[in-house]
C-alpha cells in the first residue's frame, strides 16, 4: 500500500478554519471529516492485511462471527443483524466466501425460507491466520495505547446508541 504525499498542514484543521470564517464555527464539521478519514485509512491498512487471504475486512468480519457460534453457523439473517448490514451486502459477502471455499450454504431446517451460512476448516484456518496478523498490526491502531483505544471505543458509543444499533441498559 503506498503512502500519500505528506503535506506540512493538516488539511482538516484548515478547512476548520476556512469553514469558521464562512459559516462560523461548527466542530462537527471537523470532528466528521476527521472520523471519516479515520476510516478511510484504516480500512486501507485492515484490508491489504487480509487481501493475501481472499478477504476484505468485510469478509473477515462475517467469518469471524461464524466462529463466534457455537454451531459454526448462521442464518444469513443472523449475520445481518449481528454486523447491521442490509441482506443484500451478506448475500454477496456470503457469496464470495462460498466461491472461496471458506463457507457454505444449507436451508435453515428451522426457517423453510432461511438458509444457514457455515464456515470450513479452510474458513476456519484463513479466520486464525488473518487474525495473527491483524492483531500484529493492532488493527490500525498501533499509534493507540491500550487506553486510547478504549477512551476511542466509549467516545463513539453514543454515536452508535443514538443511531440505534443498541441499547444502553437502564440504571441497576
């Protein structure tokens, strides 16, 4: 993966600034170009990770569920929900893992209309190497500690609740 030109500015920080002189301030501006940016880099880094194995960080992440089950596998609808995907990006992540012999597809004898994803040994074995080294790498985020990963996680929590993709628990 080659690296950008590095400038000798931070180009969000200036539109920042451009963006106060016209419009007045508005850090949300900042904070959602910063964000992201963020993902667009680490999702570049995650994926050439696992590109050697067939994969992109969207593959892997279905993969890796399918380990997380007792059984190995899942209802399509399942996977869905768990990674808060539309059905129609898990049939094609569903798909390709197929075509690479790392899942394969059988009716939900639960569901008449379902169908259960389970992962192979081959998915299996590509899950455990993939991993090896996206933990080397840190996911991304060698640049964190241990607690500014964890300060990261809680500060887009309340994103996520107040998009919906969860529910905080009521006070005990």
């Amino acid at each position: 993966m080659s690296k950008p030109l590095s400038l000798s500015f931070d180009p969000i920080a200036r539109a920042d600034e451009l963006w106060a002189r016209r419009w007045g301030a508005v850090p949300s501006m900042a904070a959602i170009t910063s964000v992201m940016r963020a993902q667009q880099i680490l999702l570049a880094q995650v994926d050439a990770v696992v590109k050697p194995y067939g994969l992109t960080f969207a593959r892997y992440e279905a993969l890796v569920l399918l380990t997380f089950s007792q059984a190995g596998e899942l209802p399509l609808s399942k996977i869905g929900e768990r990674l808060m995907v539309h059905p129609t990006s898990v049939t094609n992540t569903v798909d390709r893992l197929e075509r690479s012999g790392f899942v394969t597809r059988r009716p939900n004898p639960l569901d008449g209309r379902g169908v259960l994803a389970a992962i192979t040994e081959r998915g299996r074995k590509v899950v455990e190497d993939a991993t090896r080294d996206l933990v080397a790498m840190d996911f991304g985020l060698a640049s964190y500690d241990e607690a500014g990963c964890r300060e990261l996680f809680e500060v887009l929590r309340p994103l996520r609740v107040a998009a919906g993709d969860f529910t905080e628990p009521g006070p005990v």
